[in-house]
C-alpha cells in the first residue's frame, strides 16, 4: 500500500488542479494576451528591419519571410483564440453564478402556452448541464489554441529548413569542381525531391489525424521520417495535446475545424479588399512616396532609398541621405579592386587583442581604416546626383547614420542657389554589375520637391 501512496497524491493533485484550472487559464489568458500585443508591435517592427539590417540570399530571404510571417499569424491566432476563451470563461463564470441565485426554471411563472412550454422543456439546456459544457469547451479551447499555432510555427520550421538545405547546397555547388558538377546536380536533386516527399508524407499524416500511421506495410518505413521531422518541426513538444485532442473528440469534427481555419487564413493571405481601382499599388514617378521625405515619414520607418528633409525646400542647401545598402559590396569591391576594408563582409569578432609594450588589452571591436579617404571615395563613386537633368559634380559626402532608425549611409548638402521656383526634381542613379562583370548605371531614386525662393 506504501508503494501507491505517492501516485495517490499525484493523482489527488491533479484532480484539484483540474476543478482549478479555471483560475489559471484566465490569468494565463489575460496576461498572454497582453504580452502578445507588445510582442506584435516588436515583431511588427523587426519584420520591417530585416531586409535594411541584413543583406542576405533572396532565395533564403523568401524561406525566412515565409516563416515570420507564419510565426506573425500564430501571434494574431493565439490572441484570437484566447480573446474568445476569456469571452467563453466570462460567460461560464456568469452561468455559475446565475445557478447559485436560480437553478431552475419554473416554466408556470412564464404562463407560455403548451405547444411553447413542451418545445421549450425538451430544448433548454440546463444550467448544471451548461456549465459542465462551457467548462469543456474552454479548456479545449485554451490548449487548442497553443496546438494550433504550433503547427504553424512546425510548418514554418519545415519551410526554414528547406530553405536552409537549398543555401547550403547552392554554396557547395559553387566550390565544387567542373568535373563533378554532374554528380553533385544529381545528388542535390534527389536530396530536395527526398525532402519535399517526405516531407509531404508527414504533413498529410498529420492534417489527416495519421492515415499514414494505419498502414501497416509502410508504418515502419515511416517511422523514422516521423521522428526527424517532429525534431526538425519541434511537433515533438505538442504532440501530447494533438493526441489526447484526436483520441477524445470525432476526427470527422476535428477536420472540420482544420479545414475552416484553413481557409479562413487563406483568405487572409491571398484575398485583398480593395476599392481604390484607380490608384496605383507600386512606386514610381508618379507617386508622391513619403519614405523619400524626413517630415513626412513615421519615426519608426526606415529610409529605403535616399531621404530629404522636406518636400518643401526654403534654404540655399537641403541635406540629401543615401542609404548604404551591403548588396552593393561587390560593385564597390569592382570599382575599387584594391582596397581592402579591415571589416569582414559578414562576421566579425566582437572583441580585439591588443599587445602593448608587453601587455595584453582586450577591447569592443573597433575597425579604424587606414585610408577613411578611400573609403569614402569608394562608398560615394557609386553614385550620381542631378536635379532637372543638370548633373552636381565634385559632391562632398561624408558618413553618416540617420537618426531615425541609426542607418549607416552617406550624407551630403545639395545647393539651390540655381534652382527654379517651383517643382524640382532630384534624381540619383547607382553604379551596378552585369552579369560579365561590367558596370552599367541604373536609375536609383526619384524624389520631387518644390523650392521656394525666401
């Protein structure tokens, strides 16, 4: 009897814990909804950050876009999701304390008529019935909803990977020799064709409440596809919720649910509502696009392009921002092929050794150029300025990080000492690389302004 003792308890516990979790899924509700709305607006912000912080591979740029905007709708869905648990539990609470003032319904108080009192006898639900009903369905609710978007985190997850195998086997293509390119192209193919169909295979498991898993010629097979990906997925965490879910409840009705969430998401993706049939939807001359503009910008955008104070100019000069953009380090490595910067395109040590008169100093990593001159001379022949097709030659620039978001560009003070009063527009155009390393120029920015004359 001694040995069943501390599973007694347990089980004790858990029954208590159980008649109270009710406390605990409000708190955890109340304050994960909280947390969720400050940690959108950080995502939110983060999101806009990446492409302006991170020169990465496009291709894998795409994968990772498809998993935070995954990660952005489970945040969205859990909050959903546990806005309608707080709603069900108030509605529950409210139930329970009816119950204690009227448990019953006294049909002759009402003076309905038979046909009425009959219909009414047979379809009321009671209130014992009721709470027992609306508790069950919030619980499911509340842990339904974490299954829900670590699915979508999975899904994303597997994507990731995907994208992370294509990178990885595009960089070995590029150092692998002409010889055994063949070998290595067939290699790489059947690797991302293993990939996808197995991968495949495990999401129509999954989705179809384990079909897969009932055959039993392949089950084996399948087995260890089932846990690579519930480790690559992180499935593994959730499945516990997934199981006792599908075990409990009608798979026909647990499908039903997958499929009207399904939709519903794609409908949010892949449907816009959008009455301005008139108005164009991408940037060009014609758009007058506040991003070019410090006044007109919100303080947490970032400058995409080039940026000028105003759209309205009254001084002899106006302060023109270049954004430095690090996709453009091999055009610049072009048109300066022998200086080489002390920084790494890329990683860096964060920390540097000095050794002076015999003693060691360590210190935050601080890159001093031997030629700053040159540098700049590099960063800034990338670029033309005109306004109203009249080139400004011998520019002065000068390094510079804007202080709206701290991004690191190139700063320079245009005179309109010989500009018209009126509309003017400035145009910049960028040094580029064609494909046999020859340097041709393409239109960059175009940012129209009006000068007043003062």
């Amino acid at each position: 009897m001694e040995d069943h003792k501390p599973d007694n308890q347990i089980t004790q516990w858990l029954k208590k814990l159980q008649r109270e979790s009710w406390q605990l899924e409000l708190l955890v509700s109340a304050f994960t909804i909280f947390l969720l709305n400050q940690a959108w607006s950080a995502f939110d912000v983060f999101l806009d950050g990446l492409p302006y912080k991170y020169n990465l591979n496009a291709g894998f740029l795409t994968f990772i876009f498809f998993f935070l905007g995954l990660l952005g709708q489970s945040i969205k869905a859990l909050i959903i999701f546990l806005v309608v648990h707080l709603m069900l539990r108030g509605f529950w609470i409210g139930t329970i304390g009816l119950r204690s003032v009227q448990s019953t319904i006294d049909f002759s108080k009402l003076n309905y008529s038979t046909y009425f009192t009959d219909k009414l006898q047979k379809r009321i639900v009671s209130l014992d019935n009721l709470v027992v009903k609306l508790d069950e369905i919030c619980s499911v609710i509340f842990s339904f909803s974490f299954l829900f978007i670590s699915i979508l985190i999975s899904f994303g997850l597997y994507l990731l990977f995907i994208g992370a195998v294509l990178l990885i086997l595009i960089s070995l293509e590029e150092i692998t020799p002409g010889s055994l390119s063949i070998v290595f192209n067939v290699i790489s193919i059947t690797s991302m064709a293993g990939i996808l169909l197995t991968g495949i295979l495990y999401l129509v498991d999954y989705f179809t409440l384990g079909f897969i898993k009932k055959i039993r010629i392949i089950s084996k097979l399948y087995y260890p596809i089932y846990r690579f990906y519930g480790v690559i997925t992180l499935s593994v965490i959730s499945r516990s919720i997934y199981y006792y879910l599908i075990s409990k409840f009608s798979k026909r009705r647990i499908r039903i649910v997958y499929l009207f969430i399904g939709i519903v998401i794609m409908v949010n993706w892949f449907i816009d509502f959008d009455q301005y049939q008139y108005f164009p939807d991408s940037r060009n001359n014609l758009v007058l696009d506040n991003d070019y503009y410090d006044n007109m910008r919100k303080d947490n955008d970032y400058v995409n392009l080039a940026s000028i104070e105003s759209n309205v100019v009254r001084e002899g000069y106006f302060q023109l921002f270049i954004r430095y953009d690090p996709a453009d380090n091999p055009v610049i490595r072009h048109i300066c092929p022998d200086f080489e910067p002390k920084k790494n395109d890329g990683v860096n040590p964060a920390f540097q050794l000095k050794v002076t008169d015999g003693n060691l100093f360590i210190s935050d990593r601080k890159s001093e150029e031997e030629d700053k001159d040159k540098l700049l001379e590099c960063l800034s022949a990338l670029y033309e300025i005109s306004i109203n097709d009249s080139t400004y030659k011998n520019t002065e620039y000068y390094f510079f990080e804007h202080p709206q978001q701290n991004q690191p560009g190139l700063v320079t003070m245009v005179p309109t000492k010989n500009l018209p009063e009126g509309e003017n527009i400035l145009q910049i155009k960028k040094a580029a690389l064609s494909a046999p390393d020859s340097l041709f120029t393409v239109d960059y920015a175009y940012i129209p302004f009006w000068f007043v004359k003062e």
